[in-house]
C-alpha cells in the first residue's frame, strides 16, 4: 500500500483527536476547529458526528463533501514537505489543505484569514 492508499484509507474519526490536541494546545477552540472544516467541506456539526462515529475514511469523508470551498484555491504553502497548491492528486490536495488550515489555526491566524475572506 503506498501514502496515498494509507491517507485515502485513515479514518478521519482517527485523526481528528489529534486536531482538537493540536488547536488546543495553541489557545484555540474545538468550535474554530470545526468552523475550519466546515468551512473547507460544507459539513456541519450533525455530519461531523455521523463521520467519526461511522469512522468514515478521508477519501470519502472528501469525495463526499456536501461542497469544496471555492476559495480553497486560495490555500497555498508548504505542508509536510509539499507545496499544497502543486499537489496533483485531488484528494490529497484536499486533505493537505485541511492540514494547512488547521497549521494556521493552531499559529494564532485571524479567523478571516484563515478562511481566506
């Protein structure tokens, strides 16, 4: 299985401790976090439940997004060692973009920075 297999198959039910961790440990709040996600996918509270407790995969969890951002196109820098805005891979984009906006969550950005207002 390769990297991109392993992300597409990580539940995001696993991963998003480790977000509400990270916000926090900065100052930041679990509803800033979620303001980012839904933001980012157009989920809301209801369906971020339903997706940790189905432990639904990042390839869905993206592939099912009720609506990607416009202004995601506006996310750009380096993220885990890759320029976001260069990565090929639609899906992985997508899941370094949500890093990306949490990175900036957890350094103190503004709320309409972050959301590229």
């Amino acid at each position: 299985m390769n990297n991109l297999e392993r992300v597409y198959k990580m539940s995001f039910a696993s991963v998003y401790p480790h977000y509400v961790t990270k916000v926090e440990k900065k100052g930041r709040t679990v509803e800033e976090l979620h303001t980012v996600i839904f933001w980012l996918t157009g989920y809301n509270e209801k369906d971020l439940e339903n997706i940790i407790t189905n432990k639904v995969n990042f390839e869905d969890f993206f592939t099912n997004a009720p609506q990607m951002n416009a202004n995601a196109k506006k996310i750009t820098g380096v993220i885990c060692g890759y320029r976001v805005e260069d990565i090929e891979d639609k899906i992985m984009q997508q899941v370094r973009y949500l890093d990306k906006l949490i990175d900036e969550l957890a350094k103190g950005k503004k709320m309409e920075k972050i959301l590229r207002e």
